[in-house]
C-alpha cells in the first residue's frame, strides 16, 4: 500500500501540497509495520501490532482521546498515498496556575510515536509534519462548552533523540532526571509496606488531584505553573500496556502496582510500572520498572519518611528482579526525596539523562507575550510519558 514515489520527484518540505491529515486503519497498520523496527523488539511482530491497536481502546485513548497523525500530499488518495512522517496525539487533563494566580482545568496533548519513514528522512518531511501539528493541536479538541475543556494551553513530548530537534521546533527541554536502583531479588517483609493493587488507586489519585489543586492555589510567583493531572486514567493507561506487555512475555501480569507505608496524613506512596523494550534476557534491553508517581505526604525528611521510602523501594527493587526488568527509575526527584533516599543508604546512581526522554513543553498560553522560559513544569514524572 502506498505510492512509491521516485525520490526526484519528492516534494519540497514547505510544499503547500504537503498537509497533515488521518490515517485510514490501513495506514495504521502500515505505520506500526515500520515503526515496529524501532519500538517493536521486545514482542513479536504480530504482538506489537496487537499492541498499538488496543492501545487506541483503552479508556485513556478511546473517545477520540488519541489521534494519530499523518504527513501526505494533498493531491493523493487516502491508502494510496505516500506517508512520509507519521505521530500522535494523546489528550490528557491539566491544572495550569497562570500568571495572574487563577487556577484552570484545561486540556494539553502529549504527542508519541514520531515517525518517518527510513526511505524519506533527513528532508525535513518530520519537522514539518510536527511544525504543521504545533499549531493544530493549540486549537484541538477544545470545546467551549465542556468544563476543563475550553482551552489547550500546551503540548509536550519526551524526546529520544536529545534536546534539540524539538527544541527547535518550539518544544523547551525541561529537567530530565532520574535516580536509578539497581535490582535487588527478594522482597524484604518488614510488615509495615502494603502492596497497591489497581482496586487501590482511584482513591489515591482522586487524593492526589486535591492536593495539587490545594497547592497550585498557595503558589507565591507569578509564573504560569503546569501540572499534569495524574488521574486514574493516566495510571490505568500505564497498567493496561505493561499488563498487554507481561501478558505476551511472561503469560501472567503483575498485580502489584506500588506500595503505600503509614496513615493517611504522613503516608509515603508510589505507583509504579514495568516497561519492556527489549528481549528478557538482553543485557542492553533497558527494561525497567518505572516508579510513575511518588507522594511523601507530609513532605518531610525525617526518620519515619526514610524507613517507608526505603521498604517502598526494596518492594520495587524486588518486584523489579522477579518481572525481569534490569533497575528501578524514579523520574525527576524533589530535592526532599533525594535527602530521603541519600538518607536509605540504598545503592542508587543519579542520572541526568541528554539524549532520551526528554520532557519538552510548547507553550501556547494566556497571553501573547508568555514564553516556554516563564514555565514551571511540577510534577514532572514518569507517569506523564507517552
Ligand atoms: C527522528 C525522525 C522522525 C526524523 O525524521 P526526518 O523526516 O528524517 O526528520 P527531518 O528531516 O525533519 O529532520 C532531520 C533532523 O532530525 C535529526 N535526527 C534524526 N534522527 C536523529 C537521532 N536519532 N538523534 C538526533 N537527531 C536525529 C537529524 O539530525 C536532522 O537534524 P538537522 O536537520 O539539524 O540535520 C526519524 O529519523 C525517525 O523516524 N527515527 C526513528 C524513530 C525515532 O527515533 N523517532 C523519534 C522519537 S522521539
């Protein structure tokens, strides 16, 4: 499928015959046919395909929640075109605290799975597709009428090919840190950890949610601060692929998603996910059990917080050895939870990533004069990738 089209007779990048538009589902697949070489090799092809179309089910997704993008010549017939880039979106809710100090329920589209294909790269066709998108997806999805739907005020991606192809394009590289843990088999039962299961997470990601309204509303500067809302659905997302990946390689999933320690008011909790990039027993698959989220409610560094973030952690070290991952990540800690986790004397290495997952922001703003440079990205985990 698709129309093979001789390489002197290519369009120009700025070609106003070029225009984004959606793929049938036969472009689809297409798509994830090729994309499957670069983000396809732990599963087999059929799996991976498998894969990426029930990811457009899953509550999250469904709805016209993700929407897949395609570059194509104007002049040519949906399944008999050439798609010389390929991505999508995904509309995920935000709490955004402008400049003039009002809290705002809006929506931002996190785009993945950008893509060209091998034989039309390096002319530009991926940067147009995504300057094309920049401006689309400012308008998106957004409907007046609809609470916490009337505005798009940015979109973000994580970058794999470093800082400054998106950059370029207008999406800021913000922090991009980790702390990694190396595995440690077999769980420590100290008594006081409790295992999350999916039942347990509602609950916790409504709590969360008010939290962060509370303080977004208590923020003293007057800079526009974004958050990420990390809802139940977000979570969700994460446990429906890992639960769709370790059904494939292992033939059962895991039910156990995080750790909570302590009583509502000073507990410590983490949500976590496994993800698979490569074949289990790789030695440079890059499998990982992410921690997607982690709330040290009272925010203090104390002797309590330590010892619950240190059993939370020896969990997720172990559920990581026995699910064959090859460490524990936990994205961008506050500058408590580094002194937390110096304080655990656990084994861990920071790491300042520069070349993959960087978390960029476009921002489109209250105000024309606003730039990317004014915004304070909280909040900053794991659990806003896609
Ligand atoms: C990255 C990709 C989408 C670029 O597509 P493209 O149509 O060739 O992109 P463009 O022609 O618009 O731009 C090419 C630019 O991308 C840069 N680029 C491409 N691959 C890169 C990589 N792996 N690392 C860093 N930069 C890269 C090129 O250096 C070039 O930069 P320049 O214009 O400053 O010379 C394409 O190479 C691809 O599909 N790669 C595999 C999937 C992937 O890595 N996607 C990105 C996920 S974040």
């Amino acid at each position: 499928m698709g129309s093979q089209i001789p390489a002197t007779a290519l369009p120009d990048r700025d070609s106003h015959s070029l225009r984004l538009s959606h793929p049938t589902y036969q472009e689809k697949v297409a798509t994830w046919l090729l994309n499957s070489k670069s983000w396809g090799s732990a599963l087999d092809l059929d799996s991976y395909l498998e894969r990426e179309e029930y990811l457009t089910k899953v509550p999250l997704a469904r709805n016209d929640g993700v929407t897949h993008w395609i570059l194509v010549d104007t002049t040519a017939s949906p399944d008999d075109r050439a798609i010389y880039a390929s991505c999508e979106s995904l509309r995920k809710r935000s709490l955004v605290r402008t400049a003039e100090g009002k809290l705002k329920e809006v929506i931002c589209h996190g785009i993945g799975s950008v893509f060209a294909n091998p034989k039309y790269r390096g002319k530009g066709y991926a940067g147009r597709m995504l300057k094309d998108l920049a401006l689309v997806l400012r308008t998106w999805q957004i409907e007046k009428n609809v609470s916490g739907r009337e505005e798009c005020m940015f979109s973000f991606l994580y970058s794999d090919i470093g800082k400054n192809f998106y950059a370029n394009m207008g999406w800021q590289p913000f922090p991009s840190s980790h702390i990694s843990f190396p595995l440690v088999a077999g769980a420590v039962d100290n008594g006081h950890v409790k295992p999350l299961v999916c039942e347990d997470l509602l609950a916790l990601c409504e709590f969360d949610e008010e939290n962060i309204r509370k303080s977004l509303q208590n923020v003293k500067n007057e800079r526009p601060h974004v958050y990420l809302v990390p809802d139940y659905e977000v979570m969700q997302w994460h446990h429906l692929r890992e639960d769709f990946m370790t059904g494939k390689l292992f033939g059962k999933s895991p039910t156990t998603k995080g750790a909570i320690v302590g009583e509502e008011g000073s507990r410590v909790w983490a949500i976590w996910t496994r993800a698979y990039y490569g074949p289990l027993d790789g030695a440079e698959s890059g499998n990982t059990l992410y921690i997607l989220r982690l709330i040290v409610e009272d925010e203090q560094v104390n002797e309590a917080n330590t010892q619950a973030l240190k059993s939370i952690l020896e969990l997720a070290q172990a559920e990581a050895a026995e699910w064959r991952c090859q460490h524990v990540a936990l994205w961008n800690p506050t500058e408590n939870v580094k002194g937390l986790v110096g304080n655990t004397k656990l084994d861990h290495e920071s790491v300042d990533r520069q070349s993959d997952s960087i978390a960029s922001l476009m921002w489109y703003g209250s105000k024309d004069h606003e730039k990317v440079d004014d915004v304070e990205w909280l909040g900053n985990e794991k659990y806003g990738w896609c």
